[in-house]
C-alpha cells in the first residue's frame, strides 16, 4: 500500500534516478553495480539485497559506496539477482532487478597422462574440463597434425589414436576454451617397437 503523507512530512518518491544494470565478469574479476535512489526528504540512505535478503557487506571483498556496490574478487557464489534499496523516514523503495552472472574459466578436471605404447596398439589420452559455459575441447599434435583416418575424439573428449606408428610420437595437448579463457594440458607419446625396444625418431634404444 502507497504511503501518504503530509506537507512538511519526509518524502520519498517512488521512482530510482538510476536503476542498477546487469553485470557480467569472470570468477576473480570485480563487479560492480550502481543505483541512484528515488528523491527523498530526508535523503534516503542506499542498502542491497541479494535474491531477497539483505547483503552481508561485513565481507571484506564487498564495499558499499553510495549507491554503488563494489565487489573486489568475484566468487561463482556472488551471481544472483541484487536490488537496490533506498530507505528513509517514511518507508523503503526497491530498484528494478540486476543480475550479476559470474562465469568461470575453463580448467581441468582430468588432465591427460604420458603414454608409452607398442607399434600397431591403440593409445588413449583422456581429458576433462569444466567451465561456465561450458568449454569446447579440441586436441592437437604439436609438432605436426594428427594421424589422418586413425584417430577419434570420443564424447568425453578422449583422443583414441589407432594402429600407432612411429611418426605418432610427440606431444599431444588437448585445448579447453569458453568465453572468458583457455587453458592446455599436454601429454607425451612414446613408441615401442615390438622387439627392439623404444623407437626415437629414426633411432631405437634397446
């Protein structure tokens, strides 16, 4: 219900002079938001709610300057949907709604193993990544391109190489990328042969 007031009584109007507005930063970086509250007499005094309860701004990281909130290290559990309240004598308004979304850099749940394995076996290097969105991965041969018809990336983002040869022998690095980062992690393949030991670009180790 509307408060009512007389002349002489405090004011507060209904509408913000400034609404604050959607942020969006990766885990680490800071946010910020900003509102204007509506006019007011006395002049209203600015708090935020976070999905509708009041903002801890005992949090070392948060500062409340005005009407602009300051989040200096951004965690995934700050996104949400904040609002701007300004309050006086005769009452509170709250701003329209402001999502801040915190999205994260790819990183690695299961980084792919060296590998040592004989001429014509299969060789599997496993990878795993997460991130918000959610990261595409790739795979490549560092010092060439992956062997053509003989190789697989299987849904879990596995690199299955068939037949092995020598000339598959290298450094294999699987690529984890979203909007807000990359990140690699490379693994070895090494070649034996069936009988004579360890192949080493054109040379053998017995």
């Amino acid at each position: 219900m509307e408060m009512r007031y007389q002349e002489g009584e405090g004011v507060l109007r209904d509408d913000f002079r400034q609404n604050p507005s959607d942020v969006m930063v990766a885990v680490g970086e800071p946010a910020v938001m900003e509102c204007q509250p509506p006019r007011g007499h006395p002049e209203p005094t600015i708090s935020w709610k976070k999905d509708g309860s009041p903002l801890d701004d005992k949090d070392e990281r948060i500062t409340i300057r005005g009407g602009k909130l300051m989040i200096t290290y951004t965690r995934k559990s700050d996104a949400g949907k904040y609002v701007c309240v300004g309050t006086n004598m005769v009452g509170e308004r709250e701003s329209e709604v402001a999502e801040l979304t915190v999205l994260e850099r790819p990183s690695f749940v299961k980084r792919p193993s060296n590998l040592a394995v004989t001429v014509d076996d299969s060789a599997e290097f496993k990878c795993e990544a997460r991130g918000d969105p959610v990261p595409t991965v790739r795979w490549r041969k560092d010092d060439g391109e992956l062997p053509k018809s003989r190789y697989e990336i299987r849904d879990d983002h596995t690199l299955k190489i068939r037949k092995v040869m020598a000339g598959d022998m290298g450094s294999y690095t699987c690529v984890a990328e979203n909007m807000v980062g990359k990140a690699e992690a490379s693994a070895t393949l090494t070649v034996q042969g069936r009988h004579w030991g360890i192949l080493c670009c054109g040379c053998f180790i017995i």
